[in-house]
C-alpha cells in the first residue's frame, strides 16, 4: 500500500483542492494523511467534511475502512516532523509498503505520475528516494539539486562569484545543472514530491527532527547514503509545483531566512562536518551580506 503524507498550515483550501484534483488520479491502493500543523476545530471540520475524511485525535485509529485522515497537531511541527507523524501513524495502522511525500501545491503534468514512479524505483533496489521533474511556474525545472559546500553557498556565491564574468560565474554557480539533468542518480531531488520505501524510511531513522523547514532533502539523501541507497531522477513523468505558496503568505522573508540558515547549518555540521566555528563565521557574512543589500 502506498500512503501519501501532506502537512497542511493554514492553507486548508489548497489542501482540499489538491487531494481533489490530484490525488483522485491515483489508482494504486493507497491512503491520504494530512497532518493538520498548528490546527483549530475550525480547519479540522474544514478538512473532514470536504474530503470526508476521518479526524483522528491522538494518533488513535478504531476504523481503518476510510482513506483519508486527518491528524491534527495544535503545534506547528515544521516539515521534517509533520511527515515523520503522518508516517508513524501510517505504519501503525496500515501495510505500508511506500511514501509519498507532497506539498499542497503540487499538479500532475503527465498521466500515472504516481504509478509510473513506484513502478521505476521497485527495478531500481539501490534506490532509496526517487524524484520527478519539478516545473515551477516560470517553466524552469527544480530538479535534481546539486550539492553546495558551506563555503560555495555561504561565502563564494556572495562576495567572490559576482565579481566573474556571467559565463564563468554560471558555470561555478551550477546554473544550468537542474535544467540539463537526464534520468539518472544525482545528490538530491525537490522535496515538494518525492518517493521512498517504506522500509528504508524507517531504517534511516525517517526525517531528522532537528530541522524545521529547510535541508531536509540534503540531511534524507545523507541518511539513505549510510545504508547505501541513492537518490534517483525520474523525468517522464512531471509535476508543476507553485513554489513557496503558503510560506509567502504566513511568515516575513526575514524568518525564513533564519529558519533556512538554522536548518542548513545543522545539516553541515552534523552531516557533512563543517565546523561550529566557521558555521558562525558564515552566519555573519549572511547577515553582512543582507544588510548591505538592504541599504542599495
């Protein structure tokens, strides 16, 4: 059985669209968790009565007969543990063989998105998370993801790049990396929509709790690493994703900001071992960097 986890925040309407027209298309056995993060009983009816869906409170299950379920949380868990409660209470109740992990404001492009991926990675055992072809709105792919060095992503790309001519610079800025990937394995896919084994999810220990909203795709592709399993592009088959639509409208640029650099900090240090002292370093270059920009 498939079992497909949204995190919801404060954006029930798109969520209740997307399970709608979306995925109503799937046509492998399959059950939708929406973990409801920072939920009101308001949302919660919402929720339950446009998609008919069963309300479970406290992670407890009498009836498994339903297919969608809501599990609210008063809290909100950010994305790493949002997921990581919609899994546990997928595995507890069902035979869960694969995940699918989504955000709200994901369209399907192609035809069996779904049952095209998990078709391609049960011929590919090596595999531990296998992605789609990302489109945003402007047409641009958005995967597969290169990996950046703390120096390259806090240090280089703001005050050595720009001072390249623009050829050089795309080059070391790995511009045109994501729009000419082929099918293939690569460091990262978008975590807007992706696919993992059930077993290897839980074998890695699922998503690290410690992030918030950012990196968790660097910090799940260096836990599938450890037991040797890689990360796949899968580009004929594509989803349109409108990237960042509920963030923009419930948190400034300033926090996201800092909830990116909080979680990719933690991500070098504890997975890629940058050290505590150059992470403050890079920490005040970004703040450096931002108020020079402001006062342009």
């Amino acid at each position: 059985m498939l079992s497909i986890i949204i995190v919801n925040y404060k954006n029930e309407q798109q969520t209740i669209a997307y399970v709608k027209s979306e995925l109503s298309k799937v046509t492998l056995e399959h059950i939708v968790v929406v973990v409801n993060n920072s939920a009101t009983e308001i949302s919660n009816e919402i929720l339950a009565k446009e998609l008919n869906a069963k309300i479970v409170c406290k992670n407890e299950l009498k009836n498994t007969d339903e297919k969608i379920f809501i599990i609210p949380h008063l809290d909100n868990l950010g994305f790493a543990k949002g997921n990581n409660l919609g899994a546990e209470f997928s595995l507890r109740y069902f035979d869960v063989d694969f995940f699918i992990f989504s955000n709200n404001d994901i369209r399907f492009l192609d035809d069996n998105v779904v049952e095209k991926m998990i078709m391609k990675i049960k011929k590919l055992p090596h595999v531990g998370i296998l992605g789609p072809k990302v489109v945003g709105l402007d047409g641009k792919k958005q995967s597969p993801e290169p990996y950046y060095s703390f120096v390259h992503r806090y240090f280089l790309r703001y005050w050595v790049y720009p001072f390249f001519p623009n050829k050089i610079k795309r080059k070391l800025l790995k511009i045109e990396y994501t729009q000419l990937a082929v099918e293939g394995e690569y460091y990262k896919v978008m975590g807007s929509f992706f696919l993992v084994r059930a077993l290897d999810f839980v074998k890695v220990g699922m998503m690290d709790s410690n992030t918030f909203l950012y990196a968790e795709e660097a910090i799940l592709t260096e836990r599938m690493k450890a037991i040797n399993k890689s990360v796949y592009y899968l580009p004929t088959v594509a989803v349109l994703h409108e990237h960042g639509a509920t963030i923009s409208k419930n948190a400034s640029s300033k926090a996201m900001k800092k909830f990116q650099f909080e979680s990719e900090s933690y991500y070098y240090h504890k997975y890629r071992g940058v050290p505590k002292w150059l992470i403050s370093v890079g920490e005040k270059s970004l703040s450096l960097y931002s108020y020079l920009k402001s006062k342009k």
